[in-house]
C-alpha cells in the first residue's frame, strides 16, 4: 500500500493543500493538534465519565469499533477532566497494546494512539490498581510492521506527551523507537512528526539524532523540525539553518511560517547565543511589513537591549 494513500474513507471534507501539509509538521504548535484536526468537524462523544468508560471497553466490539475510537478520541481533546483519568488511560493502553498485537484494522490502532495521546497524563492504571505504561504502548505503535498510518499517530501522540514535560529525559525505550522511526527512509511524513517529538526530549542523545537529522535528512520539513528543536536547545549545530529561515525569502506562506518559528526559538533563554549571532538579520526583519514577523524580531530586539551581555 501507498503510505501516502488513505486506506478508508474518510468524512467529506475538502482536502488539504500541499502547502498546509507542510507546514502542519513545522509549526510546532500546529504539528500535534492538526494531526487529528480533520476530524474535529465530525460530532464528539457525548454523555457522562462512567458512559465513556463503559463504551472504551467495547471498542472492540463490532466491524466499526474505530468509529467510537475515533470519537473518543474527539472527546478527550474537548474535556480535559476525562483526559486526565488514569483509569480510563489504563483501559485506552491495554486496548491499544492488544490491537497492536492481533494486527487487525489499522483504524483502530490508530485512533487508539490518538486517543492515548490526548491525555493530560501519562499515570495510568488498570481496574486491579495495576499501573500500565502508556508511553511503551505508544513507542511499540512506531514498530515498522505496522501500518504507516499507526506508526504516524504514535509519533504524534508521544509528541503531545513529550510536549507536556518539555526537556524531561525519555521513557526507556522510546527515543530508540523514534529514532528508527526519524530513519524510515520512505515515509518522510513519519519522520516529520518523529523528529518533531525527538525535540522535545532532553538530553544528548535526543539531541544527536536531531544533529543527524538536520545533516542528512532529504525532506526539508524534517530538517526544518530539526533545527528548530536544536535551536531551542541552543545548540550552535542550528546557526546555519536559522539564519537561512531568518533570510529575506520568496513570500511564501511556508516560508514566513518558519520564519516566525525560528524567531520563536530564538526567543528561548538557552537561545541566547544564537540570538546574539542573528541581531542584523533579526534587526532587518524588524522593519518586515508583515506585522507578525515584525513584531516577533521587535520582541527579541527588546531582549537584547535588555540583557547587556548579549
């Protein structure tokens, strides 16, 4: 199968444009929400906690369980009190390990990854107090004997748990399950969303597989992601991509969205190096006619006039 074809079908809605698929995996505070944003459109779960517990056990009843994973997953995006229920969580992850497992409709493994993904937390049980770890679950869902669909929205979802606990060292196991997926050489939206979560991990091992992505990746979106990452860190590998994204460009949507992200990171305080090697660039882009860019280049002036070492 095409990794890039969609093997059901989907709700009627118009297709995206090239250009947004592209800049979905490089707007960080798009990449993970606009992961499942074609299905926010469909209609969210209804009733109450004990109805959604109720219904997360039978997802495996029936030829359209992925439906009701689907809309679980809606649900928990909408109602963080029921994104934070360890049990419900325990249940979602036992389901999605023994998906993963029978091997069955790649729906349902991967709208359980999705759902697993939305939590607000990692802490999860089992009706036995047992606790079970969602992170493996996901990290397992990377697995190249799954269908590339399944291995994406693992990737984002343990880009969304990441996300919460930015800079934390990785659960054991999953930087080795999203490096090899950084490295799937014939799915570039895979390691898009792969290297975006590798950002979000502290450490140098995270950051060396950036490195490496940023070197020798094809795909400029990974790349992109790359250095973003990096740059965030402070890390000098990044100068040469920043101060190309900070360069005058074409006025392409994509291009001033990277622009903006990287006067994003620059803005870090573990950035400021890098933000000190970018001052004429970032003072050119202060008089830009586009007022996001503009604003964001005068923000950082402001923080090196602040800070008299930079």
């Amino acid at each position: 199968m095409n990794p890039r074809e969609t093997p059901y079908e989907l709700p009627e809605v118009e297709g995206p444009s090239t250009e947004f698929v592209l800049r979905l995996f490089v707007i960080p505070a798009l990449i993970v929400a606009g992961i499942v944003g074609l299905w926010l459109a469909m209609s969210t779960w209804g009733g109450a906690p004990a109805d959604v517990m109720a219904s997360a056990r039978k997802l495996g009843d029936g030829r359209e369980g992925w439906r009701a994973a689907f809309e679980l997953a809606n649900r928990l995006r909408s109602d963080p009190a029921t994104a934070s229920d360890p049990r419900l969580l325990g249940e979602l992850t036992r389901r999605l390990d023994a998906e993963l497992t029978r091997g069955g409709d790649p729906r349902m493994a991967e709208y359980l990854a999705l759902a697993v993904g939305s939590f607000q937390t990692d802490a999860a049980t089992v009706d036995d107090g047992e606790a079970v770890d969602p992170l493996a679950a996901l990290a397992r869902g990377l697995d190249a004997r799954h269908d590339p669909v399944v291995r994406v929205a693992s990737a984002a979802s343990l880009a969304r748990h990441a996300a919460r606990a930015e800079g934390a060292p990785p659960t054991p196991g999953v930087l080795e399950a999203l490096a090899a997926a950084a490295r799937a050489g014939d799915l570039p939206e895979l390691r898009r969303v792969a290297v975006f979560s590798v950002g979000f991990h502290g450490g140098e091992p995270a950051a060396e597989i950036l490195r490496e992505r940023l070197g020798d990746d094809p795909d400029r979106c990974v790349r992109d992601n790359a250095a973003l990452a990096l740059a965030r860190r402070g890390d000098p590998a990044a100068a040469a991509a920043i101060a190309s994204m900070l360069a005058p460009d074409d006025g392409s949507g994509l291009a001033r969205t990277v622009r903006l992200q990287a006067l994003a990171a620059l803005a870090r305080p573990a950035a400021s190096a890098l933000l000190r090697d970018s001052r004429p660039r970032v003072e050119a882009l202060a008089a830009s006619t586009d007022a996001p860019t503009r604003d964001a280049a005068l923000r950082l002036l402001q923080i090196l006039q602040a800070n008299a070492e930079l």
